[in-house]
C-alpha cells in the first residue's frame, strides 16, 4: 500500500512545478523518507522552469548521518541536464532542525552547483511528519 502511495506520488511531483505545488512534492517527501530508520540524500531534479526532472536518491547512510559527496551531486546534475537543485534528506532522529553540517554541505553544495550554472533552491530535512524547509529559515 505504502509502494503504491509512493508511486502516485512520484507520478505527480516528476514533471510538476515545483514552486505550485509545494504540498504534494511535501507529501512525496514524508510518504518516501518520512518513515525510514536510516538517513537518505537525495536530490529533486529541476529544469529552468523549476519543472521537476526527477528524484534521486543518491547516498545512504546511518540512524545519525550519512556520506554526501558533493562531486557526485554535480556530476549527476551534469548528466541529468538540471537548471536547479533541490536538497533533501531525512533525521530518523525525528529532529527537523538542521545542523551545524547540514549548512555547511548546503553551501558547499550550493558553490559547487554555483561554478556549472546550477543554482541549488532548497534544502529540506524531513524528520517524520516534519519538515524544514532551510530556505525558508534563511539558511538556503
């Protein structure tokens, strides 16, 4: 049931525009990352309409942190053709604030994507039912 949900999900937020429809890609997040026992990295894809391309989950890691390599978050922008980037990643912790290390991987991020013309939106941190928007705060 749960796979299914996702899925419907995905379906809406890939090809949305993503500054209409906050809630439903809000909804992917909580429904894919919400629930999980361990931290992901992922990255939403976004033409230069903000359309988004895709969801990619790209590093896996513990119940406190996960490797993100911010090389690889490039590269994979290159190769996906994305005009923008939108962070995202969760805290099985159930903690919604980021760290000290969730803002400095957002602008280390954010300067790498900077150098190939791939500006970098947002950065949410799902915990739970949760989430915290890091441009909204002032730290995006």
């Amino acid at each position: 049931m749960l796979l299914a949900a996702q899925r419907l999900l995905a379906a809406q937020v890939r090809g949305s525009d993503l500054m209409d429809s906050p809630a439903v890609v809000k909804d992917f997040l909580r429904a894919r990352l919400g629930s999980l026992p361990h931290e992901v990295f992922a990255v939403v894809h976004l033409n230069s309409q903000n359309r988004v391309l895709d969801y990619v989950e790209m590093f896996r890691g513990t119940v406190s942190q996960t490797s993100v390599y911010p090389r690889e978050v490039v590269r994979d922008a290159l190769m996906r053709n994305s005009s923008a980037l939108v962070l995202v990643h969760n805290h099985p912790s159930g903690e919604a604030r980021p760290s000290r290390a969730d803002e400095h991987l957002t602008q280390t991020i954010k300067q790498a994507a900077a150098l190939v013309d791939v500006r970098v939106l947002d950065h949410f941190i799902v915990a739970g039912d949760v989430i915290c928007s890091m441009a909204e705060i002032g730290l995006a």
